[in-house]
C-alpha cells in the first residue's frame, strides 16, 4: 500500500472518529433543556450513548483518553453553559473536572471492549449505568447530566421511579444505545467474516472451521435475549405507571402561594433589601385577595438580612426597622410562611458566620420575638458556598476567587415541619436535585416539598429547566408533591405523580396559587424504604465483571507466554 494512500486511511479514520465525538456530544446536549430546546428532545437520549460505543470500538487506549477529555469539555460546556454567568470559573473547573472524570470513564469503556472479547457491549452498558450513578456521589457530585432526567414529560414512564429511583429508569433509557451497537456491530463483523470466508479457494476446509468459530464469537443470541428482557420491562413500567396515575388522590388539601419576585441576586445595600420585602409583600397581597391560603412561600435568600440578629442584636436602624415591618405584616397575617434568609448565630466570631436557611413563621405563635422553624442548607455548592480547603490553600481561596463567593456553614438536620396538619420539608437551591436528601426527609416524616430556589444569576431558562427536571423526579421516587417558589423561574405546583400542575412563566414578578394534598398516613414508596438500590447494584456489578474478566485476559496472556 502507498504512503499515500496509508495517509488519506489516516486522515478519514481521524475525522470519522472526531466526527463521532461532535455527534456524541450534541445528542447529550439536545436531551437535555437546552438554549434551542428549553425542554429538550427526551427521544434524543434513549440514542445518545450509540456513537460513544462506536467511537470507543475504533480508538485505541490512548485515543480513548483523549476522546473521553474532549467529550467531557465540549458536552458539559454546551450544557453548562450558563455557569458562566455566575463566573467564568465555575464553568472552567466544570469543563475541567469532566475532561478528568470522562477521561478516565472513555478509558474504562476501552478497557471493557478489550477484555470482554465476546460481550463487550453488555458489559460497557452496565459501565456506562455505573458511571452516571457514581459521578452524582461525594463532595463534587452531581446530578445534572444524568440521562433519565431527560424523560421527566414523559409522565406514564417516570413512575417506574417510585420503585427502581432515577437509576433505575436510567438502564431503561441507556440500554437502546447498547443493544443497536451489539446489532450493527455483530451483523456488520458477521457479513464480513462471510464475505471473507467465501473468497478463499485454497484450504477452504480450514477456512470454514475457522469461520465457525468466529461465528460462535459474533452470536446475537445473548443480544436478542437481553432486548426481549428490556422490552418486557419497559412495558411493564408503561402499565405501572399507567395504574399509578389511575389512583385516586387524597381527599384532604392546604393551599399554598408560592412567590417569584424575580430579582438580581448580585444588587446589595439596604436600598435593594427594602425594595426586594416591599415587592415579595406586594405580590403575597395581590395572591391572597385572589384565594385564601395556608401558607405563602418565599424564595431562596428572598429577605437577604439575618431576619433574628437584626431584630435581636443587629446595630444598624434601617435593617432593624425593615425586619419590624416585614414581622409586623406576617403576624398581622393568617398564612404561615416560609421565608429563604441568610441566617446569621454565631455572634462572637470576628468571621461573619451564616447558614442559607428557610425560616417558618405562624402569627400569634412565633413572630415577636422572632423564634422560626428553622432549616439550614445541608449540600453547599462546591467552590462558590463552601471552600473546604480554604485554610489549606487561602491563596487560592483569595485570589482565584477574589472573594466574589458567598460561603455558608453547613446544616445538620433534615428538618421536617408541621403546621396546620401538614408535614413538609424545605430542601434549599439545588438539594432538590438530589435522591438522598429528599429521601432522608421523606423518611423523617415529610410529605411535601417545599423548595426554595434561586436560578436567577444564570439567566438562562435552560438551566431552570434542567433544575426543574429533576425535581419532578424527587416528587415520583417518594410520591409527595412539591411547591417551588423560586427567585426567576420555575415557579409550580408539581403533585406526588410528577406532573407540573401549575407553573408561573420565568423572568418576571409572579406567584403560583394551588393546594397540596395531605398525605401524612400514606405508605412510603418502595424507593424511599430501600433507597438507589437499581445504580448501587449496577456499580457493584461492573466492578466486579470488569476485574473478573481482566483476572481471566492476564491468566490466558501468562499461559500464552509459557507454551
């Protein structure tokens, strides 16, 4: 063959195999809420892993690696977008924190090829499974990205969560790629074989004990078995949620008014504090002249002043004076509210010492003095509300971030209230997005969620569509409904089957007015007894297949190497 002709190979295997990585990257970036999708294109997903299986098939080790920083740069970039909004930072480590992690999880897919020369695909399908539920896990962990979120409209399929969580919908969604991988790749090799087979003249009875052999190797049986498993279980999700849906819902109901004041979280001073209560009162009166309602729910950090140490201990007169009006109208008020205040406790440190927390006020019980239920954010956000490593390294806390972070202190109890007969539990930001939170809560009695969110610093409704997909999941995996009352959007009532019941249009001043049932005598959900059992059992099981199958490929090497 000519050097020539070696290059032009070169050259089209490179761009097939780039050309696949785009691909890749674009189908997990338009399943996903999205700049051009706000919703995304949930069909998209149950195909998104079919070109990474093709690319990884024609990489090598190496180029694997390579592949894997790339998708994790370019994808996580597309869908990430608006980190930068927030800081250019944020989106940089993400972009970098994912080159590392899908560096090494391209890097594992390979490794799955190589040693598992028959059933390769099966195997990197469980990885795949494995990877997505263990990218959620340990202080930089998260949920967004993780494929089943992408099918939160489709409403009949998602209550398969209530049993198997997110995870477990998750092996529904992924194993399509697999399967039509095995299918083209299989019949493709086979066709070759054949063709190859039935070229050869000389020494054809050799030739075809050979290709029988390579034959067995390239069997589709396991293949088709595995997608009559899939199919049985799809539909059987189907008519679970299908019966679920057809339940009868619970006969007693509180109402609720969830606020959206739809303010910069960047504007300061007493001068925007004043304006920000004055706006979230205006708008809790003009719900209440419409419908009476149990409880009103303001947004995350809605009253950005520590509303009991200024009121108990606070020196500065204008702030002490907007905490007396905003108490004065809640106990001159029958709703009980739930307020999002930058808590401050600790009065002797020379370091400002805050929590994010929710504050819960009844009048005639707890305003003057100002006494709350209280619940402080548990999950900070990594690098922009809590820097462990701060004192390790104060340079870089300093100077890379400039100071432009908010960090708070950590919670320590998933708080459940009860008032007016209903149990609920208010998970703050983005610890909605997480199973393991709203399960804890779930499990300590709650049976609402009432989240308090601010998504505004993105400026972006994609991002506030990826935040509300998850958090239809929170309500299905443990049958409780939500209220999000939400600085910019998605401000909705969404009930304990996942469906949005109402839903306040994003980037305005608005407020969602609806009633939540009371479930406080209903069973727990299988997932809420038994927790993410479906991504534990699935990361177990690659594990241990993977080191079994690379033990088995080291024997054989070493046998080999003695004859």
């Amino acid at each position: 063959m000519k050097k020539s002709q070696i290059k032009a190979g070169n050259k089209k295997s490179a761009f097939s195999k780039l050309f696949l990585l785009i691909i890749s990257s674009l189908l997990f970036w338009l399943s996903n809420p999205n700049i051009l999708f706000e919703d995304g294109l949930g069909f998209i997903a149950w195909f998104n892993y079919l070109p990474v299986l093709f690319l990884i098939k024609k990489s090598k080790i190496s180029e694997a690696l390579f592949f894997g920083g790339l998708y994790g740069i370019i994808s996580y970039a597309l869908y990430g977008y608006w980190l930068q909004s927030f800081h250019p930072l944020g989106l940089l480590i993400v972009c970098i924190g994912y080159m590392i992690i899908c560096s090494l999880f391209f890097l594992v897919l390979k490794w799955a090829d190589i040693v598992s020369e028959k059933n390769g695909w099966l195997l990197q399908f469980l990885c795949i499974c494995a990877y997505e539920y263990l990218k959620t896990l340990g202080y930089f962990g998260i949920n967004y990205g993780v494929t089943a979120y992408t099918q939160w409209k489709f409403v009949y399929l998602i209550q398969i969560a209530s049993l198997a969580g997110v995870f477990g919908l998750n092996m529904l969604v992924i194993f399509p790629s697999s399967f039509l991988f095995s299918l083209i790749t299989k019949k493709s090799q086979r066709k070759k074989l054949l063709n190859s087979v039935d070229s050869v003249r000389k020494s054809h009875i050799s030739a075809y004990v050979k290709k029988e052999k390579a034959l067995s190797s390239l069997s589709l049986k396991l293949t088709y078995i595995c997608a009559s498993v899939w199919l049985i279980l799809f539909a059987a999700s189907l008519v679970y949620g299908i019966t679920r849906l057809d339940k009868e819902d619970a006969q007693k109901y509180v109402s609720v008014a969830a606020i959206q004041n739809n303010e910069s979280p960047w504007k300061n001073g007493i001068e925007e504090y004043s304006k920000n209560v004055k706006n979230l009162i205006q708008l809790t009166e003009e719900a209440q002249a419409l419908s009476d309602v149990d409880f009103v729910i303001w947004p995350e950090t809605a009253v950005a002043p520590s509303i009991i140490y200024n009121y108990d201990y606070g020196t500065d007169v204008r702030r002490f004076m907007l905490i007396s009006q905003l108490l004065n109208f809640i106990d001159e008020n029958n709703a009980v509210f739930v307020i999002g205040n930058a808590h401050q406790v600790d009065l002797h440190s020379v370091e400002k010492v805050q929590y994010n927390s929710a504050l819960v006020f009844e009048s005639g019980k707890n305003v003057h003095p100002p006494q709350p239920g209280i619940y402080s954010k548990m999950k900070l956000v990594p690098f922009t509300e809590s820097f462990p490593m701060k004192h390790i390294f104060p340079l870089l806390y300093i100077k890379l971030l400039n100071g432009n972070t908010h960090m708070w202190e950590k919670g320590d109890d998933y708080t459940v209230f009860k008032y007016r007969g209903l149990s609920f539990s208010t998970p703050i930001c983005f610890e909605d997005t997480f199973s393991s939170i709203c399960r804890k809560m779930v499990l300590n009695g709650s049976r609402c969620f009432f989240n308090l969110s601010n998504d505004s610093w993105s400026e972006s409704k994609a991002c506030q569509k990826q935040h509300l997909a998850m958090a239809v999941f929170r309500c299905v995996e443990n049958g409780v409904p939500a209220v999000r009352s939400t600085a910019s959007g998605v401000t909705c009532i969404i009930n304990e089957k996942g469906i949005i019941e109402k839903q306040a249009p994003e980037f305005c001043q608005a407020y969602v007015i609806g009633k939540v049932p009371v479930i406080n005598e209903r069973q727990q959900t299988f997932f809420t007894k038994n927790g993410d059992l479906a991504g534990i059992a699935v990361a177990g099981l690659s594990v241990i297949i993977l080191i079994i199958e690379s033990i088995i490929v080291i024997i054989k090497k070493i046998k080999k190497n003695y004859r």
